[in-house]
C-alpha cells in the first residue's frame, strides 16, 4: 500500500495525508484507500503497528486540497521531483553566475551583469512559491530575505568586492570553467596549456646526511629571575635548520639534579614561521628566537632535531639563570645611640657569591656612599673567581658541580663609631651578583621618586652625652644651712648639642654622714646612694642632711654622660650667732661737747654679719644696718646734727641664721650731741675726669651755726693756689675751678672750716681731678695699605677706625656720595669699625668718647667704597642681529623651519660664568610653550644654538647671569631678549588628490591641474611626471607664480599617451624656504588618450604559447579589432578599453586595424606579435634517479633541452621526502646553457629538479610563472 507525498503547508510542515483513514477504535487493522490509484504489494510493518485513534476528516477535505495543490499535479511530477527540478534550476543559475563572473573580470560590464542577475534572482524566488511544490512552499519573509542575500551575493560577485573567501571560491570556479578566450576566438582552457608536465621531465635525488647548529645564549648574556622579573627571553640562534624538536637539560644549582625540559610543540611551530623569514636565495640562514624560562638553574641544549628528526650540531656552554640579587638591612634592637658608640649594624647580601653592595650613609642630610665587593661566605669557591675556566662553568665535565652558583646569603657587618650627633640613616642602593645581575633599589631619573622599603634602610638618633658638675660647693667652700632646713644641690648640667629643657636626666650620687667621714674628709664606711631625674634641665635635687655628697653618674635616654669636677660638696649645720657690745663717746677736741658713740662688737658665727638697728632721731626712727665681715667691728655712730640719739638693736644675721636680739639694755643706746663745724663735698666720688680747659664746679655742704669761713685749695704739679671764702651763711657752697688749660691730675682740698662758735675745724675732704692730657682723636685705617677697597655689590664692609681716648665713642660720619642724613657710630674699641654697605666716599666729621668731645684727623678722614661691576651678557653684533625701539630686545634675521642658526653672546665679568635663559616660542596654531635652559662658559664669548624644528616666534630672554663673584639675581639684571621668526616650510597640494584628468592628442587645449600653494608669493615649483611605460620621472619646473592658488599646464611634450602620474616634488616660496615631498605622497593622474588607438601592454613582440597578448585601447568602448593570425583575418569586439587573447599556438598574430564607438573611424595600424613555442627540459633523460654519496663527494646532473638556445634554467635542491612529511625547498639556483644539453656536478644532499626552463623567448615554470618578460633580470645564485 503507498502514500502520495504529503502535502506541505506554507512556511509550515506537511498536513498529514488526508486519504488515510482509521477504523473505529478496536484491536483490528483494516485497509483504507489512499487518493493515489498505485496499488502496494502489501501493508508495511509500519503500517501493521497499532496506530492511536484520530478524529474523523471532513468530507470535503479533499476538494480543498485539490483547489491548493501543487500547480503540476503529483500525478504528473511527483513531489521529490518536483523539488529536484526546482534546486537543478537554481543550481544551473548558479553555475551560470560564476561563468558570468569569470567574463567580467575581462570585459569590465559590472552594472549590467549585477542588474541582470538580479533581475533573474528575483524572477526565480518570487516565482518559487506560486508552484506550490510540497516542503518548498516558503513564507514571504524567507523569501524576501533569501532574495536581499542573493543581491548581495551578484553585487559582490560582480563588482568583484575582495572578502577573505573570495579566494578559495575562484579557486574551486577555476576548476570547471578555467577559460578564455584565444586568437581563434574560441574558449580554450589556459590549464591545459600552462601546466604541460611534459615540458619538465625528471629529477634527480641525492642523500647525504645534513649540517646544522644551534645556539643557546652566545653572548652569554646573564639572568636573573626576581619578583618583579619572574620570567626571563633567553635567545636561542640556529643556523641552516628548522627544528622539529628541542631538548634542554636543566641542572639545580641547589642539588645539581637535572631535568630534562622540552620545548613545546606550540613554540617549535613558532620557530619554524621565524626561519621562514631568514630564507636567502632558498637557504636557511641564521634566525634568533627568544625563549622564555621561569625556573633558575644552569641551562644548555640536549638534543635538536631537525625536520628528518637528524641531531642537529649544538654548542652547548651552558646559561645561567640565577635569582636575583637582593639585600635588606636586619632590624637593630634599638634605634638610639649614645654618641662615641657603635652602630652595631649588619646588612644582608642574598644572591650568587661574590657579590657587590652599594649602600648610602647619611648623617644630618649629608649623604656618603659606600661599597663592599667580593663578599662570599667563608670557604666558598667559584669557577669565576679563577683565571681558568672550569668544568661547571663551560659544562665540560658530566658531573660538574653547580652548588656554586646558588643563592646564598652572606651577612655583612657596619660596626661604625658613631662620633656625629643627629640623624643617621643607613640606605641600600644597588647590589650586584656573580653573574652582573643588577638590583637598584634607586629609582631612575626619568622615574618619580618613590619611598624605600622599610628593609632597605635603618635610621639611628644619635645622642649627645651630658656633663654634670657641682658650682658653688667643693672641698674648700662647703655649703651651710641651718639645721632643720634644706638646700638644693648645686648641680649644673650641660648639653652639648643643645638638648631641649624638657629632656629628662637620672643623677645619682653617693653620700655619707658628717659624723662617718674618715680622717682627710673622704667617705667612711657609711655610704649611702640617692638618685634624682629632672624634668627640666635646671632641676636641682633637695638636701638636708649634713655630710659629704659625691656625683657617681648622669644618664639620659640610656647615654650615660660626664661627671667633671668639682663633683664632691660637703654640706654644714654650724653654730647660731651672737653678739657682745660695749660703746664709749667720742669728745669735741674745741668745745669738748659728745659729738658720737664707739661701738666695739664681738660676734660669734659664720661671717658675713649683718646688724640690725633702730636710730631715733627727735622722736623720728629711722631703720640702718651694718655690714660687718669679720668677728670683730668698732661701729662709729657721728650724727652729723645736734639732737638726742637713741641705738635700738634688733636682730643679727649671719651667712646662716638670723637672730631676733632682745629688747634689754644690752642692746639700747642713749646720747645727746652737739657736733662741731663741718663742711664735705656732696659729691659722693671723690675722683673727677675732666677735659682740657673744662672748669669743675663742686658744691659743699655744711654742718655748724653759720656763718662759715671755707678755706680750700687747688694743687697741681706740686703747685698749691690756696682760696679762702668768708661770709657764708648758707648750709651749701659751690666751688668753681679756673679753667683746667693743662693736662695731669689736679686735687681739690677743703682745709678747714669755722663757725659762729668760732672752733676752726681741719678738714680732710679731697676730691682728685684728672685732665686728660690729649683730646680724643678719630681717623679710618687702611685696608691693604690704602683707604680704599673694592667688594661685590651689596656686600657688607667694615671701614676700620683709628679712635684715642677714653671708650666708648661716637662718630659721626657721612657718605658724600649719598643725600642720607649724618649717622652715628658707637664704637667700643680703639680699633673698631663703621659698617658699609653703599658705594662711595665716607667722611668722619666729629668724634666724641666718653667725656670729651674730640678732633678728626683731617688727613684721614675719608674712605673710598667702590663695588665689582656685575657680570655683563650682550649680544655678539653680526649683519643678522639688529637693535628694535625696545631697550634691550633684539631681532635676528627670519629663518626657515628646520635650518640650522645660532648666535653668539659676549660676556664681562670674572669667569666661569653661568647663564640662565629661557626659550619661549609661539606657534601660529596651538599655545605658547617655554624652556628654561643654562650653559657654563669659561670665556668671553659664547654660542647659543637656536630652535627652528617648528615655525613660529621664538624669544630667547637671558634673564639671569652668574660669574665667580655674582650670583644670579634677576632682581639686578635686565633682561635681554632676542626674537627670531622661523617660517613654516611652504606648502604645495592638489586641490583634488588621487583626480583622473584625461586628454587627447589631438587636442589644443591643455588640461588645466589645480594647486593649493602655502608660503609667501612668487613660488617656484617642481613637478614629478612618472609615465605609465616606467620609464625615468620627468620634471617640469613652473617659476614665479604669483598666486596661492594655481593652475598647472603641463606642456604636450612633457606627456605620453597613456596613463602618467603626477605629483609635486618640491616648492620654494619667496623667504627661500623650500619643501620637497616624500614619494607616496598624495598624486593625480593624467590619461592622454588617441581617438581610437590601441596600444600594446607590452614592448616585446615576442611571445609564447600560453601567455595573454594585452593592448590598452584609446577611445569609447566597444571597439572594434581586426588582426590576422596563421593567414586568417579574423575580426574581435571589445567592450572595455582592454583587449587580451590566449597565445594557444605558435604563429604570427598582427593587428591590423582598431574602431570605437565614439570616433567611428578605424585606425589602420601595424602590430605584429610572433608566438613561439614552450621550451622543453629533462633532467636524468626524465627519469627519477636517487643517488647517495658521502659528505665530500659529487654526482653529475645531466640536463637536456628543447627550444631556441641559449637555456636558462632554474632548478631547486629539496629536502628528500621521507614518510609523512612534505619535501620543503632549501636552495634554488639558476644556470646558463649555449647548447642542448648542460652537466652540473653536485655535492650537497637533496631532490633536484627544475622548476623554471627559458630558452632565447620563452620560458616555463612549475609554479605558475610562464611566458617571457624582456623587464626581469635573469636569477642569479
């Protein structure tokens, strides 16, 4: 029983087939009738299986799907062929497209192809569905996006768009519709007649075993292997081989175990593409391939293969990759030192042995560098340290030791005396290993600084040790205090680098009783020991108790300090004092009247004393003491008025105690006094200083009944001028002196004096005075014998003074050179000095020292100050520097981007010099950009390079200058600037680059070629015509163009018919800046066409068998050719400017006359092109022949010949093939032959076979290369 095929659904999947029925649901199978008349043999086991239960089909089911069937009834075409017509259709389209495609890439017809094919694309798909064939009855969307991706598909296809693909589908096109068109014009197949393997015939094979090396490291480079290198490139070379497999064997430079490491597949590949680009003339040359290594050892080759898995030869000294070289400070247990002490200090060297260390010591900001070498543990050996190398090293000896070359730490000591107080800091810089292995932990200049870490540096605080003496207190001056009380210790300590008062400090101090001190005052057997820690430096510790206290030590921040001398005190409790007194009068020798008291006095204590006492006067107390330093004292109590007199003692004092005296009569006085005359100086000094030809006025004061009779005297030089005064009734007189006129020392006596009573009273009152024998004087000294110096501006200078007389003195003194008011100078010393600071002449004008005003030395009075002039910079004057309006600014000549100019500056001053400038430039687009620069010159001129990389205006401002007494300070100096305007380089474009502009011979208007000039008119310009035949360019040189914007009219003469590019090679505008262009800059080009003509691709006119016959034809496609060919005339339409035919035989084939479209005139011409045919070579009488022959010997290589002598061939030497591999070409060479035939001899192993055979016109290639091209130089080896 048979089914029709199911009929499909639109977009959907097929209905099931309405003609099958199902029986009413029972275990029985009945047969049912299908629409189709095919009767079936029997029901299939399908058919036989127990089928589900399906709801019963309409009736008029069937009419329906007769009205939607397919348009060709199944009964006529069933449905599967239905749909193979329909896909052959399409699958003969799509052949048809590819034919088509393979056309147009000759005749150039893209639009009409594209548009036809999409016309025929969519006629088929939206045609498809109105056939209603079953299981193609496609939606509308497939279809319109089945019909977008066909369009795509024709527009690349024949607009010939390049997609990566493309390649692979011409390919598979090629192979079954490889055809074009022949001079007979009929299609031939090129293949057919390219590759004709009866043209070369035979090979020849020798075998031989081959050579080959390999390298790892040849510069012996070292490695290392770090955190922040944790892998390293080693380079491996080989020479004249691809390997296949790469062994290494790594030796542990802890264990000296070995592992064998393999260079993996993906790497060998890598290696192979690298060879590939080292290929000289077919051979194999040297090529490098880095190899990366993660793991530290000694490494060398153990084995390479080559591609026919052959040893390659291998130099096998091995490479060391160590790790790197390290090293840290170790930690110190305290960061403190006491000044004097050790550092204490030790680094730590990681790293192969003998290693290097770089490290830094600073102390207080100054920085000292230090380095120790060949630091190595203690019996340690190295190969490197030898002078002869030895086995581990050149990897000589199977069992070479490599334990030497392991990392090893190596501790390095700094036990330095610390004799610097400050901050210390010691800092590692760079550490080297065995190998050179370098480590900076310094960061490079063109690097930002960046900290250290922790453990590469250590910082100390080294401190100053203190000094503690006792002041006031030793052995011979004790300290006392009254018992009870308490004293502090006298303890001075000093800092002597300036410790702040807050620092503390721990004194101890050893101490024994009065009672327990031996015979000569020292410590007995009872010592005790105190100690004390200040807060502050003048802290003192508090004592009480009497004895001997001795400083033992004083420590701060655990740096024991000194203890000098004197470090002893005693300490005393002595007596309490008292006083004893008796007193007797003092009798008037005149009147006899009690004029005062004698008071004798016995004191017991410690000296000094101090009495207290009361004196009442008429009622009126009044408080007076008495100072008296010894035990015994005889005060003498004078009233100087009459009056009754009480003396009350009150209290005594001692150096230690004070004593309250008690009130009996022991201590009370009690007189009446009458005093005789008296007359004194008020003046408390009794010594006078006095000037020459001063008068001194001395007032006098009296005590008595006035009136008063004075009589004084003045003595000098043993001279008395005795005066007497009467009459005075005043209690005061004042003595005026004559004028002192002489020199020497003068006494003022008072001789007596008298009163109403009429006593005369001898006075001993005298006052001395002395008169300066000279007036002080003033006047400058020398400096280097002269009064007058010269300093650097603004310096300070001490003019000296030449002063007498009595200190201090002022001097007033004025600088000429100044309107400054007059100053004045308190000098403290005979030889002092007045302070400069401006240039000038300095003028003493009046002295004056303590006393007396005084005379300036009228012939030294005055002292020149004169200052270095400051360095001066100026320009060099030349033709191309001149002066602008603008005080110190300049202009030199303009110049051109890129030339080379520079100018020269002269300097004064004292040498060497350093001068700062700074180059602003401003470009015509873009900001303004400044460089600061300096130089150092020792002589007087200078030369200074100037900037013309870019165009714009550069100003060169010399703003600070330096010689050996100046520095810089631009606040003195004017700058001085120079300006330069660098123009740009002109400029010359197309104002359409990459435009074809097209001409015809025959016209007499030239084309006209637009330019776009940059710079400043007239322009000259060059321009480069390089002509389609590659023949030399040609230039054309346009003078004077006075414009910016240009039209070039290239001359007839200067072209040639055919296509020519044209581009600008240089231009020069009016400042003779110049511009040339670099060759691939941006052209146009320019077609000279003839109407019509046609023109040959090629020179030659001779040609093989097999090779495309080209011509470029002139006018309107189509064209029309007429050529001859064997003796036929035979006629060819063209429908691009390009017209090519297939050489398929030997002949002469001339062209005889061409007409195109536009001109619709024929040009008679004359092109005759001879075919010859393919030359033909056999090698070995075109046999395969193998020959093996040992390294030295040579085998002959017969060679024979077919065609036009003389041959030239190119054969190839090939590695032989061995199972599962491809024979790759390793050399390739070329020869000559005059004759038919040609024996080489051979020594080297490989497949030899010609590839390349070319006799006196044509020549032959296996891969691909056929015909002959006159331009090619032959091959040479």
């Amino acid at each position: 029983m048979s089914f029709a095929t199911p009929r499909g659904r639109v977009g959907g999947f097929p209905d099931t087939p309405a003609g099958i029925r199902q029986r009413i649901p029972n275990s029985t199978t009945t047969t049912t009738t299908a629409t189709a008349t095919t009767p079936s043999a029997g029901p299939s086991p399908r058919d036989r299986r127990p089928r589900s239960h399906l709801p019963t089909v309409p009736e008029d089911a069937t009419a329906a799907a007769a009205d939607s069937g397919p348009l060709i009834p199944l009964t006529v075409i069933n449905a599967p062929n239905q749909r193979a017509c329909a896909l052959g259709v399409y699958g003969l389209l799509f052949l048809a497209r590819l034919w088509d495609y393979s056309q147009v890439q000759y005749n150039g017809a893209h639009g009409a192809y594209f548009f036809k094919w999409a016309v025929i694309d969519a006629v088929y798909l939206f045609a498809l569905p109105y056939f209603r064939i079953p299981w193609l009855e496609l939606s509308s969307e497939f279809i319109l996006a089945a019909f977008i991706a066909t369009v795509f598909s024709d527009w690349w296809l024949m607009y010939n768009i390049p997609l990566p693909f493309q390649g692979w589908l011409l390919a598979v096109a090629k192979v079954f519709y490889d055809k074009e068109i022949a001079i007979s014009e009929h299609n031939v197949k090129l293949s057919n007649i390219l590759h004709n393997s009866s043209l070369i015939m035979g090979k020849q094979i020798i075998n031989i075993l081959p050579e080959g090396s390999a390298y790892l490291n040849p510069e012996r480079h070292p490695y290392c292997l770090g955190p922040d290198r944790p892998v390293v490139t080693v380079p491996l070379f080989f020479n004249a081989t691809v390997p296949l497999e790469i062994e290494f064997v790594r030796f542990d430079l802890n264990t000296n175990a070995q592992e064998l490491v393999k260079v993996s597949r993906k790497e060998v590949r890598e290696i192979a593409k690298h060879s590939a680009t080292s290929v000289v003339d077919g051979l194999v040359t040297t090529y490098r391939y880095d190899l990366a290594l993660k793991k530290p050892g000694a490494y060398r080759l153990n084995k390479v293969l080559d591609e026919y898995k052959l040893e390659v030869q291998r130099i096998t000294p091995p490479t060391y990759i160590v790790p790197c070289p390290r090293a840290r400070v170790r930690s110190a247990e305290s960061s403190t030192r006491c000044l004097g002490e050790l550092s204490n200090l030790s680094l730590e060297v990681e790293g192969t042995p003998p290693l290097k260390i770089y490290y830094s010591r600073t102390i207080n900001g100054k920085d000292h560098s230090f380095h120790f070498q060949s630091l190595q543990p203690e019996g340690f050996t190295s190969p490197l340290l030898s002078s002869q190398p030895a086995a581990s090293l050149l990897m000589l000896s199977p069992d070479a030791d490599f334990t030497w070359a392991r990392s090893q730490k190596v501790p390095v000591g700094l036990n330095e005396s610390m004799n610097n107080a400050g901050e210390w800091q010691y800092s590692v810089d760079q550490v080297h290993d065995a190998f050179g292995n370098q480590v900076s932990y310094e960061p490079a200049e063109d690097q930002e600084p960046r900290p250290k870490s922790k453990d590469l540096y250590h910082n100390f605080v080294v401190r100053e040790r203190s000094r503690a003496t006792l002041t006031g207190c030793d052995a011979r001056n004790p300290l006392k205090i009254a018992k009870g009380q308490s004293t502090k210790l006298p303890i001075t300590i000093r800092h002597p680098g300036g410790v702040p008062d807050n620092e503390p400090h721990t004194l101890t101090w050893q101490f024994s009783p009065i009672d327990t001190l031996s015979k000569s005052g020292d410590h007995g057997d009872v010592v005790q020991v105190g100690s004390f820690t200040t807060k502050k430096a003048n802290d003192q510790p508090t004592i009480s108790e009497p004895g001997l206290y001795t400083l033992k030590s004083i420590t701060r921040d655990s740096c024991e300090g000194e203890i000098e001398e004197p470090s002893s005190c005693l300490l005393l409790n002595p007596l309490e004092p008292t006083l004893a007194m008796r007193s007797t009068e003092i009798p008037d020798n005149c009147a006899g009247n009690p004029i005062g008291l004698h008071v004798d006095m016995d004191l017991v204590g410690t000296p000094p004393f101090k009495v207290f006492y009361d004196v009442i006067e008429g009622g009126k107390p009044r408080k007076e003491s008495v100072v008296i330093p010894n035990l015994r004292h005889q005060l003498r109590l004078k009233p100087s008025r009459a009056d009754h007199y009480e003396y009350r003692f009150r209290k005594l004092q001692d150096a230690v105690y004070t004593v309250m005296l008690p009130p009996t009569k022991d201590y009370h006085l009690e007189q009446d006094v009458k005093p005789s005359a008296k007359a004194s100086f008020v003046r408390s000094s009794r010594n006078i200083n006095a000037c020459l030809d001063q008068q001194i006025s001395l007032e006098v004061d009296f005590v008595g009944d006035a009136p008063f009779n004075l009589e004084w005297e003045l003595v000098h030089d043993g001279k008395r001028k005795p005066t007497i005064e009467t009459g005075l009734t005043d209690e005061s007189f004042m003595i005026k002196t004559p004028p002192l006129s002489k020199g020497g020392d003068y006494a003022l006596s008072l001789k007596s004096v008298q009163d109403k009573s009429g006593c005369k009273v001898i006075l001993d009152e005298e006052v001395k005075i002395s008169v300066r024998r000279q007036k002080p004087r003033a006047a400058f000294g020398l400096l280097e014998n002269k009064r007058s110096t010269t300093v650097v501006e603004a310096a300070q200078v001490n003019l000296p003074l030449k002063l007498s007389g009595e200190r201090p003195w002022w001097v007033t003194y004025r600088n000429l050179n100044s309107t400054a008011p007059l100053d004045i100078r308190e000098a403290l010393s005979a030889n002092d000095y007045i302070e400069a600071q401006e240039p000038g002449i300095y003028e003493i004008v009046r002295v004056e020292d303590l006393q007396c005003p005084g005379i300036v030395d009228p012939k030294a009075n005055m002292f020149e100050l004169k200052w270095y002039p400051r360095p001066e910079l100026s320009l060099v004057p030349t033709d191309s520097i001149r002066p602008t309006d603008e005080k110190h600014k300049f202009v030199k000549k303009e110049i051109c981007e890129g030339d080379v100019d520079g100018f020269e500056v002269a300097l004064q001053g004292s040498p060497p010099y350093h001068v700062q400038y700074e180059v602003r430039s401003k470009p015509k687009i873009g900001s303004v950009s400044v460089a600061r620069k300096d130089f150092d010159a020792v002589l007087g001129k200078a030369s200074v390079p100037m900037d013309t990389a870019k165009a714009g205006l550069y100003s060169y401002t010399f703003s600070a200058l330096s010689d050996n007494l100046y520095s810089n300070d631009k606040r003195q100096s004017t700058p001085l600037t120079l300006e330069q305007t660098v123009h740009p380089k002109p400029s010359a474009s197309f104002v359409k680059p990459g435009q074809i502009f097209k001409s015809c011979l025959a016209d007499e208007v030239e084309q006209r070629i637009p330019v776009k000039l940059e710079g400043k008119a007239p322009f000259y310009l060059e321009i480069e015509i390089k002509h389609q035949t590659g023949t030399l360019p040609e230039v054309y040189r346009i003078p004077n163009i006075q414009t910016n914007s240009y039209d070039i009219r290239i001359p007839r003469q200067h072209l040639k018919l055919g296509a020519q590019q044209i581009r600008i090679r240089k231009v020069r505008d009016d400042r003779g800046c110049q511009l040339e262009t670099n060759v691939g800059g941006p052209v146009v080009q320019f077609q000279l066409f003839d109407s019509p003509a046609i023109y040959p691709l090629e020179q030659r006119t001779d040609y093989c068998v097999g090779e495309r016959i080209g011509y470029t034809l002139s006018g309107t496609p189509p064209f029309e050719i007429n050529y001859n060919f064997g003796g036929r005339n035979m006629r060819a339409k063209a429908q691009t400017t390009s017209f090519r035919r297939v050489a398929e035989s030997p002949g002469e084939f001339t062209i005889t006359s061409i007409r195109d479209r536009a001109s619709e005139c024929r040009a008679t011409v004359n092109l005759s092109r001879v075919i010859h045919p393919m030359p033909a070579v056999r090698i070995s009488k075109g046999r395969v022949v193998q020959v093996d022959i040992h390294e030295g010997s040579e085998v002959e290589i017969l060679f024979d010949f077919e065609g036009t002598p003389p041959f030239e061939f190119t054969y190839t030497r090939s590695t032989n093939a061995r199972k599962g591999q491809k024979s790759q070409v390793i050399e390739t060479r070329h020869d000559v032959s005059e004759g038919y035939s040609k024996v080489i001899m051979a020594n080297l192993e490989g497949t030899y076979q010609v590839i390349a055979i070319k006799d006196k016109y044509c020549a032959y290639s296996t891969t691909g290369a056929m015909g002959k091209d006159t331009s090619q130089p032959k091959l040479m080896y």
